[in-house]
C-alpha cells in the first residue's frame, strides 16, 4: 500500500480555527507570558470564561457618583504605548469598594456607536445568547478590582480629610490592575465601572493613551501557495498604506500590494457597530526562489513605517517527502454560532482549486471549514443545528469527487470523528494497526473521513449521552449504521417524558434569549414553507412559552399562535373550520381597550397631548367642530369639555362628530359627552357615524362654513395601507419600476385625471407581488390610493389642526421575517412595560395580551393583503406621507410636554419616558420607542 505523506491543506472560512503545522517552527524576540499554571479562575480571565462576553450592547452611562476623590491613572513605560507591554492601572479614592467594580479597556476610546442600540435583533441572528441589552463601546478586556487582593478588605487606605483635631474623617482605598496591551493602532482608555458586567455604569475614566507608532508593520502570517515549497506568503498588517517589503534570504526581497476594508463594507450588527475595528493595512507579499524544507529568516515593513523582528521558518517539504506532522484545533475565540451561509459565495473557487492538486506529488487532500457537515446534537439543539444541511448538499459531492481524505471542522466546542462517511453512510471503518492507531485502506478510497476540533473553545458543548449516531467511538466501533440516523430518533414531545428537562431548569435571561432564536428559526421555516421543521420548532417553543409567565415566555406564545395560524392559513378549509365560530362580541372589544387605556400611558398621553394641542390650537374659536376618527373614549373628550369650560374668554360652541362601526360604543359616548356637557353647561352636539373608516363619506360629517375643525386619529391611519397594498397587487407595475410614491401623490394632486387614468398608463406590463410584498415597495411613503384620497378629503375640510397618534414602529416591511423582527422589538417592550403597571392585576393583563397585543401580533404575521390591517408604520414615514398630502406640521408646545410627563408622574409610571423628536412627541418604555403623536394643520399649495 503506497504511503501518502505529502498534503495540501484546503480552508474556507475556518473561523478562529487555527492550524499548528510543526513543519514550520517559527521564532520571535518575545514570548507571552505562561499560563499552563494557573488556576482555573485566573484562566478564566485570560480565556473569556466569564459575564464578560455579555458586555456588548449597552451605550455607556455616568453613575450618580458624588464621590470627588476618585481618580484613575495609566502607568507605562513611556507616555505613549509601546507595541507589547504590561500596563499598570491604579484606582484611588474609593469610598466604598464592591465586588461588583471592574475596569475595561476600550478602544478606540471615541467612536460612533448612536445605531448600536437598535441593532440588538440583527445580532441575535448571529446566535449569540449573551444578555439584552449589552455595551457598545466593546471592551477589548476586563478585569474585576477584586483582582487585587486587598481591595475589597481596604489594605491600601488613605486619608482623604481630617477633622480639626487631626483625626481622619474621609478614608479612602485603592487597588492597582496590570493589563497586557499590544499594538491595535487605536488610542486607548481605561473605564472604571461599577454594577458589574450586567448593569454597568461609569465610574471614571482615563486620559486616552495612543500607540507610540500606530504605523508599524505587525502581526506576519505564512501561509503556503502551492505544494512545491518553492514559495510562501507573508501577510502583515500596518497604519502605512504605502507598499512595504519582505526581506528574506541573503538579500532578497519583495514589495507587499495592500487592501483594507471598511466599516461599509460589513453587513450588519456586530461587525458594524460594537464589533467594528479599523483593520488598518493589510499587506502581502510573496517569497520566491525558496528551497523545500529548509531554514531561513525574513522581516518586513518599511523605512518610514518601521521594520519587524528577524523570524526565522522552515518552509514546507516538497511533494513525495515523509516530513509531515500537524496538529489542529478550533474555535479559541469567542466565535459566535452564525448561520454561516457565506460557504456559498466560494462554490466556484473550491470546485476549481481542489481539481487542480496533482493528486500524483500531493496525495494527501484535507478540506477545513467552520460549520461540520455531521455532528451528534447536543441535548435539545436540534432547532439550533450544528449542521447546514444546504451547504452539506452542495459541497459534499465536491469532497467525494475530488476524493478529499480528512475534513476538519470547528463551530461545536467539542472534538468527535466519524467513519469514512457519504450523505449519511459509513462508507468505510479504520482498523487498529498494531500500535491500536486507527488506520483506513487508502489504496481503496471510499469517502472523506470527517472531525471536529472545536475543542479548543472556551466552554466545550455537550453531546448527547443517549445518540453518538455513527460517531467512532474510542475502540473505532460505530454506535449505529448510519450517522444520521440520529434525526430519526430524536423526540420533541411534551409533557413528563420530554428528552429535554434543562429547558424548564434554565434561568430566565437564558430561556428568554433561547426563545427569541428559536422564534426566529422556526419563523424562518414558516417563511419558507417548511411545514415539518416549522412544526417541531413550534412543538420546542411550546416547552418553554406561557401565556402567564415573564416577558418573552408570554412573547413566545403569542408569536407561535401567529405562526401557526399562518402555517394553518395553507389549507383554508382547515383554517375556516377551525375559526367559524369564533365571535368577538362589542363588550369584548370595548373591555380589551378600555383595559389598554387603564393598565398602559399610552391612550392617557395620546389625549392629553391632543386635548392640549387643541386648546392652543383654538384660542379665541367661538365654534369647534372635533371628528374623531375612532370615537371609542369618552374620558378624553370628557376632559376637552372641562378645559374648554375653564377657558377665561369662555367655551366655545362645541361638536363632536364620532366615527365607529358599532352603534352601541357611539351610543354611549353620546350619553356620557351630553351628560358631562350639560353639568359644565357648554353648548355642545354629537354626531355619531356608523361607519368603517375606509367606508367615511366626507359629505357625512356636514362641516359648516365658520367651524374651527380639529381632526383626532388614534391608531387608525395605518389600516388604510391595506387598501393601498391590495390595489398595487392587482393592479399596478409600479413596485418593479420603483416608482416613488411622493411622485405619484404630486401627480394625483396637481392632474385633473382620475387615479385610474394615471395608473392606467402603466398597466400594460402587468405586476406579479412576491409573496410577502406590501405597500412599502411603491407606495411606503406618500402613498397609495385609498390613503392619498382619504388624507386630501380631510384636507378639503381645511382643517386648523390635525393630531395623529400612531405605533412606532415598521410592521409594514416587504417580508414576513422583516415584519417578525420588528414585532419581537415592539412588543417584547410592550410586553416588558406591563408588570410594571398591571402586577396587582395579571388576569387583566394576561386579557389584554390576549385580546390586543395578541391579536395584533397575529394580524401582522399571519395575515397578507386587505386582512392584514395592523400596518404600522415609524414617525419617519409619517411626516413626508403627511406633507405630500398638503398638511403642514405644528410643532407641539413645551407645555404640552410637561403636561405629558406630569401625566405620568402623577400615575407614577415609571420607567415610561416622553422625547420630542422632529416637533413631535414620542412615547417610550425605558428607551424603546411605541408610539409617536404628531400635529397638523391645513396648508394651501402655492
């Protein structure tokens, strides 16, 4: 049997998988420090085994700290940074030292990190479990102060302030930290915080501490060509983008080409904001005229920008030689589980370079990746598979066609290895040569040989202990036949005999973070009409969601109802028998809102806004006429009437015309406006519309020459983009051509056409909606049809003001998994904002998710078309929508402001916050925006 011994290494995407290859036995001037010998706590903090991963994604804050005594300084050898040395960081004038102190080290020190905060969904995309909401401005790393032993026991004390006789009144304590900095071009700060790696805030900060030459040519790779061992690449990295050289040999050289990157060229969260990091110059160069396995040194850099030590290698041994040994190991960094779907992009160039190894001087053929193609689950990881059946499908056959022997993979945390296997099959098993080696027959090749060697990771994954499926075990016998046979027998049914128990034993933050992904996964195969995975998704989620517990487990179970009744909406028959007979009477609809404007600020703060916006609007008005879009609240107008009946000049004769669909709700706000009008003794009419609003005839509200009109939208605005998206879908070319849709409200208003003489011209070509489109793609802003006539008919009333309350947020995307994203960011604050106003009353609140959140949930990701009505849109969109239509914007007063936030300290809702934004008001929850409240008035076209 002829023995292979030469090899070419084949690596796509290997992500922090590093390769050893002891060929090349490299040298430098300085070693780093030894670590074999510590403890595992003191690993810990050299290896990220710790909360510190967390800190990613939360902008830093100043602690309310009195304290003037507190200072933090940055010992070096030399003012600015050397390329690698130890830094000593000494805290002083702690008054009170906590286990809870710890210092970062940030850099850059000033960076723009404004759009961080509002990526968090894209970054859980990436799979990354870490807790919401995280640190921005990313520390490269972490200490705890307790690190110094006499901190927290205050061994190094000093005396702050005596009082007269001497005796010392104000003690402080200090600790000093040594941090390890190597050259990453960017100036440096320590940050002093307290609260830990969850709740952070700043105690201090350094004066930022720059490199001494931010230029100079650091951090060389090699890397190797070809099989000849005739060259090798060195790749550096530098600030100088001017070419630099590799000197090697007895006076041989060669200049370097340069790239680089920048931040826009990333795709989205992390590598955009927090993970962000200017790469500097990348420089490579290639060595030539080299000799097989021989010594030799070389250097690079430039004259300006400085060189690099001497390193001596020993280049590869050229094919047909005995020289080879390599060890492998993965996954050191802390390397988030992303989907990885940028295999793909490097089909071409695989398929190309592995057909032209000379298989006759390279016999040897390894293929190394990040995501393995086969791998034994993890208890319960089925939804959040190692492996990507798609790239397994596409790239396998180029393994087994190009008979690549040995696949190295990273990404699971752990080291396993199979037989010689084939789209499932063990093809082939090793037998134990006489040193108990496992040895294959490669003069009969079968099939590649697949490994895992992540075990180089921080935290090693856990495989199942009941399916080692196909794995070779450690006496080289397999477990089963097959190495997917494992798919088969895994069970995800509820109940007591679930396989996966850890599900109710994780913590809160954990479960809620492991919801959001499988959410967002089993979304994902909703989307894409993968009924069977959508099924066993919503079956896991199922195990950890409820409708009565915290904030993403009532989440999860109104997402997986919508999920589902999209999924069920595939067969119609099914879906209608399920529903047909369901009834919503008005008692529960007047219930779900009268339970929103009792248990959350929001309605409160939309009317007190608008009554206010009003009330200035219409000073010295001896006749107002209020249309209320959606007359469903007596208390708000019920406080217009007392403020009216308090103005000093005296009301003005009032009429309010009310729009509704139910008789019964205008009934009754009839009742109760007459009743509070009559005690205030103001003149005042109601007049009810029993309609819906995309039905409104404007005739209908018989405004009168000399009425001061006010028009009030809440939350209604948006239902009307249904009509408009179901329109386009019929109808319109328009969302292929990228026809803007202010150009069209412009023509509608400034053409004596009709709407379908100026659609008609583009009829021709006809219009075929994807799956998932709506009114965002033609018409998203000024918009459509339905809307632009419903907002020039309100126009025409020439209206003094109009006040528009509206979600803010954009259910309104161009796909399901948009939508989804913006929804789980939504109502997950909602949701999170309703204990703190509803904990005495959780039946009240369990309701009114049900009925309304949930509904509305359900409506955004279940529905497409005219029965999609919940199509929220952002302030953003709002405000052009609005001025196309010939409405001018008001500005909402100061006063109206403190109104909005005596509100809300007077109900004592905390955590809920008012911020003007544009001449708008924006309600919050923490720092979430929900809803926007805008004001207009009537404006004449010039």
């Amino acid at each position: 049997m002829e023995q292979r011994v030469s090899f070419k290494l084949f690596i796509i995407f290997l992500s922090n998988i590093f390769v050893l290859l002891c060929l090349f036995s490299t040298s430098s001037s300085q070693s780093p420090p030894r670590v074999d010998n510590l403890t595992k706590s003191e690993f810990a903090n050299h290896t990220a085994i710790s909360d510190f991963r967390t800190i990613n994604r939360r902008s830093l804050e100043e602690c309310p700290d009195p304290n003037p005594y507190l200072q933090i300084a940055v010992s070096s050898r030399n003012s600015k940074l050397a390329d690698d040395e130890f830094v000593t960081v000494t805290i002083t004038g702690v008054l009170l030292p906590s286990e809870s102190d710890w210092v970062a080290m940030v850099s850059p020190a000033h960076s723009n990190v404004t759009s961080c905060p509002s990526n968090a969904i894209e970054y859980l995309q990436t799979g990354d479990y870490s807790t919401l909401p995280l640190l921005c401005h990313y520390p490269v790393k972490a200490q705890y102060v307790s690190s110094d032993p006499g901190y927290l026991g205050c061994k190094k004390k000093e005396c702050k302030k005596r009082d007269k006789g001497g005796a010392c009144v104000v003690t402080t304590c200090s600790a000093s930290l040594k941090f390890h900095v190597i050259n990453i071009r960017t100036d440096i700060e320590f940050v002093f915080f307290s609260g830990g790696f969850l709740t952070p805030c700043i105690l201090k900060r350094s004066t930022p501490r720059p490199f001494a030459n931010p230029k100079i040519p650091l951090y060389g790779h090699l890397s190797s060509i070809d099989s000849t061992g005739n060259s090798m690449r060195v790749t550096w990295v530098s600030g100088d983008n001017s070419p630099q050289q590799v000197q090697y040999g007895n006076g041989k050289s060669q200049i370097s080409t340069v790239t680089t990157f920048s931040q826009d060229d990333m795709c989205k969260s992390p590598a955009k904001d927090f993970g962000w990091h200017d790469p500097g110059y990348i420089h490579s160069a290639v060595m030539t005229g080299l000799e097989p396995s021989t010594t030799l040194s070389y250097r690079y850099g430039s004259n300006s920008a400085g060189w690099s030590n001497y390193t001596k290698f020993k280049t590869p041994p050229a094919g047909g030689s005995d020289e080879v040994r390599f060890l492998a190991f993965g996954d050191m960094g802390k390397a988030p589980r992303d989907p990885s779907l940028e295999h793909y992009i490097q089909y071409t160039w695989m398929k190309k370079d592995m057909a032209s190894v000379n298989r006759t001087r390279t016999p040897w053929l390894i293929f190394m990746g990040h995501r393995p193609m086969y791998s034994t689950p993890g208890d319960g990881l089925i939804l959040i598979p190692s492996v990507d059946a798609d790239f397994v499908q596409a790239v396998e056959p180029l393994l087994l066609s190009n008979k690549v022997d040995l696949a190295l993979f990273g990404h699971v945390h752990n080291y396993e290895r199979t037989c010689a296997v084939y789209q499932g099959e063990c093809k082939a098993m090793p037998k134990k040569d006489g040193n108990g080696v496992d040895t294959y027959d490669n003069s009969n090749y079968k099939a590649p040989v697949h490994a895992i060697i992540g075990m180089a990771g921080f935290k090693l994954d856990s495989f199942s202990s009941t399916f080692m499926a196909g794995m070779v075990l450690e006496d080289g016998s397999p477990s089963v036949s097959s190495p997917l046979q494992f798919f088969s027998l895994m069970s995800l049914s509820p109940g007591i005999g679930s396989p996966y128990p850890w599900l109710r034993e994780m913590k809160s933050e954990e479960r809620g973070l492991y919801l959001i992904h499988l959410l967002v996964t089993t979304a994902n195969h909703v989307a894409a009409g993968s009924i069977e995975n959508a099924n066993m998704g919503l079956e896991q989620i199922s195990h950890l969601s409820s409708p009565d517990g915290d904030t993403m487990q009532r989440i999860a179970a109104h997402f997986t109802e919508a999920l589902a009744d999209r999924m069920l909406k595939r067969w119609p028959g099914l879906h209608k028998a399920l529903n047909s007979t369901k009834i919503t009477s008005v008692s529960e609809e007047r219930l779900v809102q009268k339970l929103f404007f009792e248990l959350c600020p929001f309605l409160k703060l939309s009317y007190v806004i608008t009554n206010q916006a009003i009330i200035e609007a219409m000073e010295g008005e001896k006749v107002v006429h209020i249309i209320d879009l959606n007359s469903v609240e007596p208390a708000q107008w019920i406080n217009l009437l007392q403020l009216f009946s308090a103005r000093p000049e005296g009301p003005p004769h009032l009429r309010i015309t009310g729009i509704h669909e139910q008789k019964e709700v205008l009934d009754e706000m009839a009742h109760r406006l007459n009743e509070e009008a009559g005690n205030l003794d103001i003149p005042f009419q109601f007049n009810s519309i029993v309609t819906k609003l995309e039905n409104l005839d404007i005739e209908s509200l018989r405004v009168k020459t000399g009425e001061a009109v006010a028009v009030s939208s809440v939350l209604q605005l948006h239902h009307l983009l249904a009509f408009d998206d179901e329109m386009l879908r019929r109808n319109s070319p328009l969302v292929n051509k990228g026809f803007s849709s202010i150009h069209m409200q412009a023509a509608l208003q400034n053409n004596t056409h009709t709407l379908g003489d100026f659609l008609e011209k583009d009829m021709m070509s006809g219009y075929t909606p994807s799956p998932d489109s709506t009114s965002s793609s033609p018409l998203s802003l000024a918009s459509a049809p339905k809307m632009v006539m419903f907002l020039n008919a309100l126009w025409s009333l020439s209206p003094k003001l109009m006040v528009v309350t509206e979600q803010e947020s954009n259910h309104n995307g161009c796909s399901l998994m948009d939508r989804i994203y913006e929804a789980l960011n939504f109502y997950a604050s909602l949701f999170d904002c309703l204990p703190s106003t509803a904990s005495r009353v959780p039946v009240d609140r369990q309701k009114l998710e049900k009925m309304l959140f949930g509904e509305e949930i359900k409506n955004i990701i279940s529905c497409e078309g005219l029965e999609r009505k919940e199509r929220h849109e952002k302030l953003e969109k709002w405000i052009p929508r609005l001025e196309m239509a010939g409405f001018g914007r008001v500005g909402l007063s100061y006063h109206t402001m403190m109104q909005a936030r005596t509100l809300l300290q007077s109900y004592g809702y905390e955590g809920f916050k008012i911020k003007e934004e544009h001449g708008c008001l924006v309600m919050c929850w923490q720092n979430q925006p929900l809803y926007s409240v805008s004001a207009w008035r009537f404006r004449r076209y010039s």
